[in-house]
C-alpha cells in the first residue's frame, strides 16, 4: 500500500510557527545532536588519557585553575560542535528539499529530512538563511577560539584551524552545490571523516591545558582513534538510505543503495568490521588501551541490524516494488545504540585509565 504524503501526526505543523524560536530551534533536529556530543567526549577523553599515558613529557598536575579552563574549553568546543552540526542538517534540508518532498517510504524522524519545509512550516529561503547564520557562528566561534590557542599552545591552533576549515567544507559540500556529496555516493566517507574531526578538533582544543606541546604525529592520532566512530556514524547514514531509496532514486541521488540495489546491504557489516578492525589495529600500535576492547560490546547492537537488514532486503529485492520499509525502523535504533554506546563506552574507558 503506498503510503501517503500528507502530514503525519509526529511531523512538523504549520502551527508550529506560532512559537519561532522553538520551530528555528527544531528544524535543527536537535534529537540527533547527541552523537556529536558523544564525539566531543570521546575526544576529550582521549586528551586526558594521551596526557597520563601518552608520549608527552610536559604533562603537569592540574590546578583547580587549570581544571576550570579545561572544563570550559569542553563546553566552548561542545557548542561549537553542535551548531556545525545544526548547519549541516539545516543546509541538507533545504538542499534535499525535492528529493524529501516526494518521499512516500520515509521513517520519521529518522528519514526523509526534517518536513519543516515539505510540511509549510518553513520556507527554502528561511532554511537556507538559517544554515548560512549557523555556519557563520561556527566560523567566527572557531577563529575566536583559534585566536585564543595560538597564544597558548601555537602548533595546536594550527591543527585546530585545519580541522575547523575541512569540517565546515564537509559541512556544506555534503548537500550543497556544486559538489553535494551525499548525492555522489559518498556520504559515508563524508560523515566518517567529519565525525573523526570532531573528536581530534575536541582532543586538540581540551587537551592545551593538560600538555601545550603538540606535534603532527599527535593530531594524526587523534584523527586516526576518531576513525573508528566516525565509521560506526557513518553507517546511521547508510542505513537511513535504505527507505529514502525509491525517492532518491526518482531525484537522481546516486547514493550507495539507489546504485547497488540490495548488494548495497554488505556495505552495512564492512562499515562495522572495519570500525572493529581499526579500532584493534589501533590497540596495537598503543594509540589506545587494551581496556578500550569493552567498548565492543557496543557491536551487538550492530550485529542484530545487520541481521534485520539482510531479512529485509531478502524479502525486497527491489526497492521500486517496496512501500513499507518500517522492518529496518528497528535496525535503525540498533544502528544509533551502536555508535553511542561504542563512542560512550570508550570515553568511560579512557578516562577510567587515565585517572588511575
């Protein structure tokens, strides 16, 4: 039964409007900000642990004045964070704006864009001029606060304004013209690279009161252990395209699932084995801690939607004959409990072993 594109009942309404600065507030679909944050931690906590474990040797105990200035920049680069990440999903928004508005397939809140534009509650034109404000607070906070690095620790602002420079270009190019990423079938390596950055951007920015001194080979690293996250995140977005396939197909998106059809779903476990693999290799080489391997009980969740994924592209073997993708709703929420819990899991860790 094909499903209707009138306004469902979870869905944005237009008389959402009375009250702009909550309607402004959600369009950035704040419910998914915590995968950032947990981004923001982990990095953070990788800066504590490389303090106590790591190569430094200027490492010094913490006054309570060092403790607050080290406190405040978590919050300042959470904040930033997050409106980057408000940027993002307002611009994608407005740009995905056809392909969304002939979405019958879509799992709300998951798929099928935020609906503040296809359900009259914002304009294109109020989207756009949101996401350019957002982008631009960004900007400003991230020179500030670069500005204030430099005079602290140099070579870390240097890392911090190259991490700040590539997020927000992934930022925009992932759903703006002329490039727009995630309409070329490279969402997945978009989102792995920009969620890597916001651990190494929180682990360089934190991480200046705990040791000053800052090499390449250490922003290497902290890029290199955000990996693994960033591919567990990447694989939300890969599953969510799944039941936005047959709009995106009809749109000319060329995401992964619209040019491999079900072959697409191997594409799911590579992302985990490769997350799990990553992370091991990383064990190795000592850039994490061995106790890092509870984190893995994270991947159970990610085992379970790889199951529910391959039952249901079994039973669909082609998406255009496919109006209820409501089966992969549950793999969804696995694939979401994956990435928080390994990227929380691991935060606890390090700073467990670095407090030791």
């Amino acid at each position: 039964m094909t499903r209707s594109l009138e306004l469902d009942a979870a869905e944005p309404h237009p008389s959402w409007r009375a009250s702009l600065a909550k309607t402004y507030f959600l369009a950035t679909r704040p419910a998914f900000f915590t995968i950032t944050a947990i981004g923001v931690l982990l990095g953070s906590a990788y800066a504590m642990w490389h303090a106590a474990h790591g190569a430094a040797t200027d490492a010094a105990p913490l006054g309570s004045a060092e403790i607050g200035i080290t406190v405040g920049l978590f919050l300042l680069t959470l904040l930033l964070a997050l409106t980057a990440h408000a940027a993002a999903n307002v611009i994608n928004d407005a740009c995905d704006e056809a392909t969304d508005r002939c979405n019958r397939t879509r799992l709300y809140p998951f798929t099928g864009g935020s609906r503040f534009l296809q359900n009259g509650v914002l304009t294109r034109t109020e989207l756009v001029r949101f996401a350019v404000a957002l982008f631009l607070i960004t900007a400003l906070g991230g020179c500030a606060l670069t500005l204030w690095l430099a005079t602290v620790a140099p070579m870390r602002a240097v890392a911090l304004a190259g991490i700040g420079l590539v997020g927000l270009f992934v930022g925009w190019a992932y759903s703006a013209p002329p490039l727009r990423l995630s309409a070329r079938g490279l969402s997945e390596i978009a989102i792995a690279v920009a969620w890597s950055l916001v651990v190494a951007g929180a682990a360089t920015v934190v991480g200046a009161p705990l040791t000053p001194a800052f090499t390449q080979t250490a922003l290497f690293a902290s890029v290199a252990v955000g990996l693994p996250f960033g591919l567990l995140v990447a694989n939300i977005l890969y599953i969510n395209q799944f039941p936005d396939a047959p709009a995106d197909a009809a749109g000319n998106k060329r995401t992964v699932p619209v040019r491999f059809g079900t072959r697409a779903a191997w594409g799911y476990p590579l992302l985990v084995v490769g997350a799990l693999a990553l992370h091991l290799s990383l064990t190795a080489a000592g850039l994490l801690p061995w106790l890092g391997i509870l984190a893995f009980v994270a991947f159970v969740p990610a085992i379970r939607a790889t199951r529910i994924l391959f039952a249901f592209v079994r039973a669909h073997p082609h998406w255009n004959d496919t109006t209820d993708f409501s089966p992969l709703r549950a793999a969804i929420v696995a694939t979401l409990q994956a990435a928080h819990g390994y990227g929380l899991l691991l935060a606890v860790t390090l700073i467990g072993d670095a407090l030791r």
